[in-house]
C-alpha cells in the first residue's frame, strides 16, 4: 500500500485486509510518502511492516514494498480504498491453480457509500485492446511474485498511466490466469482522489498521463500492441486531454493538444477506429 495523507480512509483500509485475508502468511506492508496528517502515528500502532521516507511518486512508494515483500503472491490496495470479502476466495483460488494472474470484480462507491460503477471483469478476457481503453482496476487482481520479478518494477515516468503499462507488461509475458466471479475490491470515489475525484483537473491529469504512455509504448512497439490500436489510443487520449484542459482552466495545453489531435491524424481513419474501440471498451472493466 503507498501511503501520503491517508486519513480518514486509511483505517478501514487496513481493517479491510485483516478482515478479509486470512491472519497467517499475510503480511500488509505500507510505503508512506511524508505524512502529516496523523497517517504515521495511526500506521505506527498498527502492526504493519511500515516504510518511511518521502518519495517521488505512489508507484515509487509502491516499488519499495515490492522489494520488502516477501509472499508467494502479491495485491495493491490504496489507501483510501477497502478489500470486499471476495478477496479471500480470490487468493485461495490463485493459490489452488498456480496462477499468475487472478481477477475478481471491483466497484466504484461514492462518498455516499451508493456503488456507482462494477467492473463487469467476467465478460471478456483481457487484450491489449482492452487494456488501453477499458478501466485497468490493477487493485481487483492477485499476481504471483514470480511473474512480478519477471516484469518488473512499476515504471514512474508515466504517472498516473504506470497500472495501465504494468498490466500490459504482465499480459505480454503469458501468464496463467483465472477469474473468480466475486466483488475484491472497493473503489472510493472522492474529491480528494487522483483518479476518481470526477473533475476536470484530475480527469487532465489522467489523459496527459496516457499520453506519456502512448510516447513510451510508441518508442518500445511491443508486439502485443497493434500500430493503429496503439495511434488510435494516442489521438483519443490527446483530444480527451485537450478538452479536459480547457474545461479546468489550462488554455494554452488545451488549445496546443487539440491542434495537435487534428494536424497529427488528419486522415478519418483514426478517428473511426479511436470511436470504436472507444464504444467497444470504454467505461468497462478491462477483462481478466
């Protein structure tokens, strides 16, 4: 788990783990980033296998758990969000299979505690495809360190983007998987969220973080990807961080993205396949 700032979420997230994951073997290791709002004092209490130290980024934090963990399979929680007991049958079953890769469902619940969103994870198996215009819900998945040491440390030059090129990493490498029809995982929406806040600042950040991805993966042309999936997600993610933009504020990026998105992929072609892989995947979880 990183931490920065976690409270008043953070409680329940680790109640969470130790209410749905079987005490034995289980150990909850959290990477605090430089709290200050009583986030240390709280962590300090509970038992947990603690680092500290400021850090540059959440998957920076994330990748020096990694290197202290020491279980046979490994899952992300954020701080502000919470296991669903589903999570335990999820871990059985990876362990019963020795897979690689396993998914159960996630949902996305309001500050009001209304669920707003389900992962729908069981209706299609996990593409390239999928994972670059469906919700990658990295969090909803148990994954054996085995294929984590083969695939690596989170990358931090592509911010928010980092899940969504670790998932396309581990798919690349074959793993075994298996699905387990169950909710895991709780997703909180909330204003002070990076991702899931719903406004037009943090949906900016989001598609600028794409972006950066979309130049990485263009530079690297992993086989996995398909030359004209891979430009039809770059020109939707910068018309998607153009319009964010101007709707937060950002001018100048807004108006620079947008002519780009036109003088970049001039041809109609693009645009229909960005609007059908768009409608095909969009909004839905990205499969297992």
């Amino acid at each position: 788990m990183p931490c920065l700032n976690g409270m008043p979420y953070l409680p329940s997230a680790i109640e969470s783990v130790r209410k749905h994951l079987p005490a034995e073997n289980v150990e909850i290791i959290v990477a605090d980033g430089g709290s200050t709002d009583g986030s240390l004092d709280f962590l300090r209490g509970t038992g947990v296998i603690l680092l500290e130290g400021r850090d540059g980024s959440l998957y920076e934090g994330l990748n020096k758990a990694l290197a202290r963990a020491r279980g046979a399979h490994v899952a992300w929680l954020n701080c502000d969000d919470t296991l669903h007991e589903g999570m335990a049958q999820l871990l059985s079953k990876a362990r019963e299979r020795d897979a690689d890769m396993a998914t159960g469902e996630a949902v996305i619940e309001t500050e009001s505690n209304t669920s707003g969103w389900f992962s729908h994870h069981h209706q299609r198996k996990a593409s390239a495809d999928s994972l670059l215009f469906g919700v990658p819900t990295i969090n909803s998945r148990i994954f054996s360190r085995r294929l984590i040491e083969r695939a690596g440390p989170f990358r931090t030059d592509v911010g928010l983007s980092a899940d969504r090129y670790a998932l396309l990493r581990l798919l690349s490498l074959s793993p075994r998987r298996v699905f387990h029809p169950a909710t895991v995982y709780r997703y909180r929406s909330h204003k002070r969220s990076r991702t899931l806040a719903r406004t037009w600042h943090s949906s900016r950040n989001v598609h600028r973080a794409h972006l950066a991805m979309a130049e990485v993966l263009a530079a690297e042309k992993p086989g996995l990807i398909d030359q004209d999936v891979l430009t039809a997600f770059e020109c939707l993610s910068r018309l998607a961080a153009a319009r964010a933009s101007l709707l937060a504020g950002h001018l100048p990026d807004g108006l620079r993205d947008a002519l780009a998105a036109l003088t970049r992929h001039p041809l109609p072609g693009c645009w229909l396949r960005a609007i059908s892989l768009r409608r095909t995947f969009g909004g839905i979880g990205s499969g297992w």
